[in-house]
C-alpha cells in the first residue's frame, strides 16, 4: 500500500512538471512576439531629431517626457545636457514622429517649457511658425522662448523682495516717532475742524446775509440780462429799419464821392506838389552854389578890412606917441 501511494505521488508531480514547462515556453513565446511587436513599431516608426538650448532651468523635465505642438503629442525627450559650447545652456534633445507632424517645424518655431499640473513635472510645447517661413532641416536647434512659468521662481523672488521692501517700510512709517506725528496730525486736524464749526456757527447770520445778498445780486443780473436783451432788441429793429437803410446808402454815396475825389484831382494835386518840391531843391541848390561864390569876395574884403584896421591902429598909436604929427606931418 505504501509503495503504491509512492509511485503515484511521482506520477503526479512529473505530470505537474511537464504541464508547468509547457505553460513557461508558451508564456515566454507570447511575451517575445509581444515585445517583437512593440519594439519594431518603434523601430520602423520614423522619426526626426531637434534640440533646444534652455538658458533658464529646466528642473522636472527628464527623458522621456512629452514633446507637443500646439497641444498635441508628437514626441518625447531624448537627453538633457549641458552645452559644451556655453555652460549656462541646458541642450535638450527630442525627436518628433514625422507622420505627425509633416513639414511642420519652421525656422521660426519656437519651444517653450510648461509645467503639468502642480506635480512638478514639465513638457516642451512646441509653437507653430508661420507658413512663409522656411522648413527648419533635422538635426537644427529650435529657438527656445521664456514663459511666465518658467521664470517664475525669479518673479517669485522679485516679488519677495517687495514684499519685504513693503514691510520694511510699513516698520517705518508705524514707529513711535511716525505714530507721534501722526496723532500730532490727527490732533492738529480735529482742532481745525472744532475751530471752523465755531467760526461758522458764530457767522452763521452773517452767512445767511451774505446768501441772501448773493441771491438778491442774482436777481438784478437777471433784471440787467432782461434789459440788456431789450436793448439789443430795440437796436436790432433800429439797424432793421427803413430810416437806417437810407443812412447807409448815403454813407454809401459819400464814400463813392471820396473815392472820385481821391481818384481824381487828388492825383493831379500830388502831381504839382511834386513838381513844386523838384522846384524848390532846384532853387536850393542854386542858393547854395550863390552863397559859395559870395564867400569868396566876402573873405577877401574881410582881409583887405583887416589890412586897413591894422593900418588905424599903426596911425593911432604914431599920433599917440606924437600928436604933432598931425600939423607937421610924418618924416619920411
């Protein structure tokens, strides 16, 4: 009985075995053909290389992550490195299926970096060029553009900075020193309101009269209005009038006769006082050229004056020195 139990115990677990080996080599053939599948879809999908130099940080985007154009997948990344051209860019390498995206990268395509969610992690959204522009060939780099979320820790930092800056002087402004000034002002403004309800209710009477003389002058400009519009009423039918037509038509007359007269004799009359002044700078002229010739024998007879002054007073002083000169005569 033993051994029976024995020999049948074998049978059962090499039965077991045999089953077991048959389920491993199908399993094994189904996961080979699976990953046959997989792997020659990716190996026969084409696809098309780019890069993109990020001078900011690209933390959160890893190999692997998504690339798309204007929300749709097209791509994932490749690698991120460091440029060994400038240190302060971070190369990321994608590469695009071309049957989604055909003859769609542009040279003035640009990629931006986006966040998913709050998780942290980032993708590459591609923005579309324009149709003008030209094919941007395989293995080009495509310009890299800044977004809000890319850069916004440096706006988080610069806002941080305000806010300290704001507090910083909300801390100046609340000091004792401010806060006593304050109240000073505070004190200041509420004696300047007391002193002018004082001084309004002390005149106050005055205020009513001052209103009423307000109200009264309103009046008497209304009044003076309503006289005003009369007169220019009154002057209207005056200027209106048959009266005033025949006064400006004889105004009209007298200006047409002065006209005439301007036009008429006036010319002849301006003509002989020409003639006259021409006459006269002529007359001048010969006085002038009169008097130049007189001057001549004016000055001669002036000398031969002298001359005979000069010979009285040689008379005068002999006959002072000697009146008998005048019996005897002068020696020769």
């Amino acid at each position: 009985m033993a051994s029976l139990f024995t020999s049948t115990h074998g049978l059962a677990t090499r039965a077991q075995k045999i089953r077991l080996a048959l389920f491993l080599i199908f399993s094994s053939c189904v996961l080979a053909g699976f990953l046959l599948v997989v792997a020659g879809a990716q190996l026969l999908r084409q696809r098309i290389d780019y890069s993109i130099e990020f001078e900011r940080s690209i933390g959160g985007l890893t190999a692997g992550d998504p690339v798309k154009y204007q929300g749709v997948t097209v791509g994932r990344v490749e690698n991120t490195r460091v440029s060994a051209e400038d240190i302060s860019l971070i190369v990321v390498d994608i590469s695009l299926e071309a049957k989604k995206i055909p003859n769609a990268i542009r040279q003035d395509t640009q990629a931006l970096l986006f966040s998913q969610g709050v998780t942290g992690l980032k993708y590459i959204e591609l923005v579309a060029g324009s149709n003008d522009s030209p094919l941007l060939p395989p293995g080009s780099t495509i310009p890299a553009r800044g977004t809000f979320f890319a850069n916004i820790e440096e706006r988080a930092d610069v806002l941080l900075n305000k806010i300290e800056m704001l507090i910083s002087n909300l801390g100046e402004l609340t000091n004792p020193e401010n806060q006593h000034q304050f109240n000073r002002l505070l004190t200041s403004g509420g004696n300047v309101m007391e002193t002018a309800n004082t001084l309004l209710s002390e005149n106050e009477n005055e205020l009513h009269a001052s209103i009423r003389n307000m109200a009264a002058m309103t009046e008497h400009l209304a009044a003076t209005t309503q006289s005003m519009r009369a007169t220019m009423d009154s002057l209207h039918h005056a200027v209106a009038s048959e009266q005033m037509r025949e006064t400006a038509n004889d105004l009209h007359l007298a200006v047409k006769a002065l006209r005439h007269q301007l036009e008429g004799p006036l010319p002849e009359l301006m003509t002989q006082l020409t003639t006259m002044a021409g006459n006269i700078d002529t007359t001048a002229l010969h006085i002038d050229r009169t008097v130049l010739q007189g001057r001549k024998s004016l000055l001669d007879a002036m000398e031969n004056l002298e001359e005979t002054l000069l010979n009285v007073r040689q008379a005068t002083e002999l006959i002072r020195e000697d009146p008998s000169i005048l019996i005897r005569g002068r020696e020769e």
